[in-house]
C-alpha cells in the first residue's frame, strides 16, 4: 500500500543509502520493499515509534535488509521469483518432511551427504537439521543455546561443508529447514559475554537488573518452562552481579526486543542463514519474545508483531524462505501464528501441529477418538496460505496442552485425565504397555509432561522385552496408524529420525551428567546404522515400519486431495473409537478420499448407512488406496480392524 509518511521517509533512507549498495541491481527488491514498506514502517512505529533514534533505527533496517539482498546468491534469488509465481508450492502434498540431530544420525554435515539416500528411500524431501550452531559444550540445551549465530559447530562442519550439502539438497530436490534461537543466546555468546564486562549497550540486549525488585515482579505470573531442573526464570551472573532472564536453562539469557538493535541482528542472522541455503527457518520459542510484567510473557501481542516484522523483512529479501513457528502453546493461541490475515501468513506459514500430536497420544491411551474428534474442531481453519506442521515425535516432550473445555466435552475431568495420561505413558498403570518418562513434573502444581520414543510410547519396548509376539504387531500397528493422520490429514507430515526403524528408548544420556537432568535425551539417540539395514529384510520389526511408512509417502503423494487447502471434514461417527475425515478437492468430488482410523484394538463397525447419507459409499465397492484393497459397500457396515486405517476413494 502507498502511505506518505512511510514512503517519503523510505526515500530519504533510500537517497542516504551508501554510493555502492545504491549501484547494485536492486530492481526486485526495490519493488518488494516499496510493497511491504508502509507494513514494517507501521509495525517498527508500533514497537519503538517512541525512541528518539527512530529514523536511524528504520535506516539501520533497510541497510541491512538492503545488503543481505546484495549477498544472496543469484541462485536463489532465481529461486525467489519461481516460488512467487508458484506462491502455494508448499501446500501441495508432495512434501514430507524429517528432522534430525546432525551428529546423531550422521556425524557431521560431510557424512550426512552419505546418508541422504535413506531419506530419499523412505521419500522424504524436507529435511529439517536442528541447531547445528556453534554452543558451548554441554550447557547448549540440544543446540538451542547458541554461542555464535553464525559459525557452525565445529565438530558438525562449516559454511562450506553446508553450502556443498544445500547444493547436493537441491538437486535431489529436498528443502533444507535450519533453526534460528531467537528467543534467547547461550550466557558464552559474544554479547553475553560483554554485557558480563560491564557494557550497557550488550547489557540492553537481555533483562538485567541489580537486585530482585523486578524479577520478582515478573515471577508473580511468568510459568516455569523446566521447574525441574532449571526452576524460576531469573539467573544470578555473579560476574555482572546482576539479575539475568533466563526463563529455560540458567545460561539460555532471553534477548530484549524492546531494544530495536536486538531485532535488527536478528533479522540480519535470519537473512543470512536464508542466503546460506535454508529454504525454511525454523524460529524456535516465538511464543516467548516479548516480556510484559504481570502476563505469563507468553503469545504476547507484540510477540507476533515482532514476528510480522520479521516475515515481512524476509519476504522483501528472500521471498522464497519460509518460517516455522515453534510456538508449543494452547490450541487457539497456536494458529495465531500464522498471523491474522484474510488468506496470506503474515507471521509464519508454516507451524507446529502440537495440538493434533497431542490428541493422538490421548486416543492411543484412550483407545478412542472422542478427544481427538472435539480437539479438532476447537483448531480453528488455519489461513489459505499456510501450513501445519504435522508430526508425532520431536526431540521435545509431549505436553497434554488441551483445552480443558474439549477433555469435559468429551466426558473426562481434566486434572485427572491428565494425570491419567501421564500414569499411562510412565508406566504407572498395569493396563498400559507404554514405557516413558515423565518430563518437566512440577512439585508445585503437580503438572508434568512425557519423554520417551515413539516406539517405546507405543508399546514396542514392552513388547520385545516379553518376546509377545501379538504385543509386536499391536505396536507396530499403532506406529503406523499414528503416522497415517499425519500424513492425511493436511498440511506437511515430519517425521522423527529414529522413528522410521522403530528405535526404542535410549538410556544412555543417565551416564552423562550433562544430560542426566534432562529426560527428553532418553529419545534423542544415536542413529543405529545395522538396525536401519534391516529396513530391507522382510519379517523384521524395522522393515514393517520403514516399508509401511515409505508407502504411505508414495501413496500421499499421488493423493491431490491430500494437499492443504482446508479441504478436510471431520465426519461424526457414532462409533467412538473411530476417527473419520473427508479430504477432498472442491472442483472435483471424484477425487474424494475418506480416511477412517480404528485406535482400538478391537475390530470396529462403520457403519456405512450414514456415510451413504452424506454423500459417500454410492457405488457397491470402493478402494482403500493405501493396501489397494477393495471392499464391497452393500452391507450396513464396514468393519475395521485393530489399529488400522484406510485411505477410501469414494
Ligand atoms: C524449543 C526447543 C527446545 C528447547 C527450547 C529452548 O522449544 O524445541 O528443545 O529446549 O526451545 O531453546
């Protein structure tokens, strides 16, 4: 949009630009800056329209963004302008995606390139690398409390090595998704360390504050994100004798946005690590960017404000990046995320579906779907152009964040439900075969959250350990039963590294005492290279998952219904262990696919009369286009075995 008092200032900036930027070939990004100006003139207005070195602040901006323009490969910027002709690319149902540790599964960057042929047998072609940032030793929190935003961690690689991996990426045809920490730097960082010297600029990149008066200010209503073992969210630095934020570890310091200089450099890191290669960054924390005495410094509005910022200076610059918000918060904050538009994200496009993850956790437990049916329907519709992230595992624990309102609706009492939940997947009760751990338990208010793999959640461990052969396939059935809503129900499937052999719990991380605090190293393992061999021999535990998950891909992909354009419906079924869902794509009803997953183990009816009412079921047979088998729809009902799933064309 044209604005006067926007666009007169972007033209002062732009005649005070250096003689050598002003020289460079910047007709592009000319054309999307004076697009998005008015936007980020009004938000940065909003955030520090008070400050007396406004003007110089908003110079400093579009110098910045000015010279990452400069620098960005020609590659990519080629990249840039097919991405914006083809502006839905990632919603198309041909991706999947996979995260990993790069030590774990490979070493270093080097021996990843040796690995990229897995990836590309089980078919996944979006390949999220967690921090691979330069961290202190042992005090780095899985990589998530970064020394140096731009060096690589040394014992991973370097630049160059991943610019030789970006580019073997890209011929395969597979995204590269890199993190960004932006709520916060290890206490080794460079400005850290000169904020511990005594400079107040560095000092005002954090909250620091000479004695408790604030901080305990704060406390009154900030949660605590590991009351276990890094309680509180204030630090004291015996070197600055002052009081630092640290709302996860002790040596995690929250950075100032209310310092403008704070959310320049990390615009510049995003910037660059967008010219590096990622064609995704995945912003880590964003619910907690802004800190507001007396709120719960949580999904705070300026918080998404500074994230608009954020996307717009990145669409100027690398439109063709996308941002993942990892934003692990209540279901209705969470599509907040995507910014509040009519169609287009204006935050992040993509985000984490933790809501779903959750709810099926729940139905495996529960062995129903009532949860899970009224969860769903408590998300409201995510925008056009946007994205769920949609997955079972991470490296992070499961939080039952449920609404509390749905766990009634669906005939629980929530704090005991979750207590049940908790009691389930900890091996507490004797109807469960699930081996975790709880996570993050808070003796104050009895909250606790789950640790533990995918496998071992699901039974497996149990099961192996019994040597109970019906117990097995119970397991892996509920493995891939898990995995075939996400990669159903819309929006980009990512799966967790070790999850595609079944790789159980890994106890190891109690030997170290770096890690020995934190239960969620306990699915964080080593990628086990001889297992992974058995994807390939029929009979074996590994082969059934691997095999079954890399036709689901295959299948997903040839499925246009399964792409995400809010082209779902979740279909009311009296049954409660069933959950049923209609994807479609409006031109063309043919293409309908019902997807209808039994989480008992048990075989359960559908019954068929009502889905004939709606529309479905009108012809005498139908396929499940995922076993290719055909079924006839005469009969009153479709029975549905245990821990099952079919993908209908109907
Ligand atoms: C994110 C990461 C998590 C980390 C936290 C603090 O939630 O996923 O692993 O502990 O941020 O950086």
């Amino acid at each position: 949009m044209y604005e006067q008092v926007s666009h007169s200032l972007l033209n002062d900036i732009l005649i005070a630009l250096e003689p050598q930027i002003k020289n460079e070939n910047l007709r592009y990004f000319n054309i999307r800056l004076g697009a998005n100006f008015y936007a980020i003139h009004s938000l940065f207005v909003l955030l520090y329209g008070d400050r007396a070195d406004f003007k110089q602040q908003m110079h400093k901006l579009v110098e910045t963004m000015t010279r990452q323009y400069i620098q960005r490969p020609s590659d990519l910027k080629t990249l840039d302008l097919a991405r914006e002709k083809d502006h839905n690319w990632f919603l198309s149902q041909k991706w999947a995606g996979f995260a990993l540790y790069c030590q774990e599964f490979a070493g270093d960057l080097e021996g990843l390139q040796g690995k990229l042929h897995y990836l590309q047998d089980l078919g996944v072609n979006m390949l999220h690398i967690m921090p691979i940032l330069d961290c202190p030793k042992g005090k780095s929190d899985g990589g998530y409390a970064v020394r140096d935003f731009r060096k690589i961690y040394e014992k991973i690689g370097s630049l160059e090595t991943l610019a030789s991996l970006s580019e073997n990426l890209k011929k395969r045809d597979i995204l590269l998704a890199l993190d960004v920490v932006v709520n916060h730097t290890s206490n080794e960082h460079e400005w850290a360390q000169k904020a511990r010297l005594g400079e107040k600029k560095f000092q005002d990149y954090y909250f620091v504050f000479d004695d408790r008066d604030i901080p305990d200010m704060y406390e009154e209503s900030m949660p605590e994100v590991f009351p276990e073992n890094a309680p509180g969210n204030f630090t004291w630095d015996f070197e600055m004798q002052k009081w630092v934020m640290t709302v996860f570890h002790d040596y995690q310091w929250d950075l100032n946005y209310k310092n403008p200089d704070v959310l320049i450099e990390m615009i510049d890191i995003i910037l660059f690590w967008a010219n590096h290669g990622a064609d995704i960054i995945r912003l880590d924390a964003v619910a907690f960017l802004w800190k507001k005495i007396g709120s719960t410094c949580q999904n705070e509005r300026e918080a998404h404000l500074i994230l608009q910022l954020m996307k717009d200076c990145c669409q100027v610059t690398a439109p063709g990046v996308l941002f993942i918000a990892e934003a692990i918060v209540a279901p209705i904050e969470i599509i907040k995320y995507f910014g509040e538009d009519a169609i287009n994200a204006k935050e992040c496009e993509m985000a984490y579906n933790a809501t779903l993850m959750a709810l099926l956790w729940e139905a495996v437990a529960t062995k129903k779907a009532t949860l899970l049916n009224k969860g769903i329907k408590s998300i409201p519709n995510k925008l056009e152009r946007a994205t769920w992230l949609n997955y079972i595992r991470c490296h992070d624990d499961i939080g039952l964040g449920f609404d509390d309102n749905d766990i009634r609706l669906a005939g629980y009492e929530p704090k005991e439900h979750r207590r049940f939940l908790i009691d389930y997947y900890t091996g507490k009760r004797t109807d469960s075969d699930a081996s975790g751990m709880a996570f993050g338990l808070n003796g104050k208010t009895g909250d606790a959250r789950i640790a533990g793999s995918l496998a071992s959640l699901a039974g497996l461990e149990t099961a192996l350990k019994n040597n109970d052969l019906e117990a097995i396939d119970k397991s892996t059935k509920t493995i891939l039963l898990l995995h075939s809503v996400i990669m159903s129900f819309g929006g980009m499937p990512l799966i967790y590294y070790s999850d595609a052999i079944g790789t159980l719990n890994d106890i190891t991380y109690m030997d170290d005492e770096l890690k020995l605090h934190d239960s969620r190293w306990i699915h964080r393992p080593k990628m086990n290279w001889e297992k992974a061999e058995l994807r390939n021999q029929p009979g074996t535990v590994e082969n059934r998952i691997f095999s079954g998950l890399k036709k689901m891909i295959a299948v997903r992909k040839e499925i246009p219904a399964f792409a995400d354009h809010n082209n779902r419906d979740l279909i009311d079924v009296e049954n409660p262990h069933l959950f049923v869902f209609s994807r479609f794509i409006s031109i063309n009803l043919q293409s309908r696919v019902l997807v209808v997953c039994n989480f008992d183990i048990s075989p359960q009816a559908l019954d068929i009369g009502t889905l004939r009412r709606l529309g479905f079921f009108q012809l005498g047979s139908v396929q499940d286009l995922y076993s290719g088998e055909s079924f006839s729809t005469l009969d009153e009902s479709l029975l549905i075995p245990p821990l099952s799933f079919y993908w209908i064309q109907t």
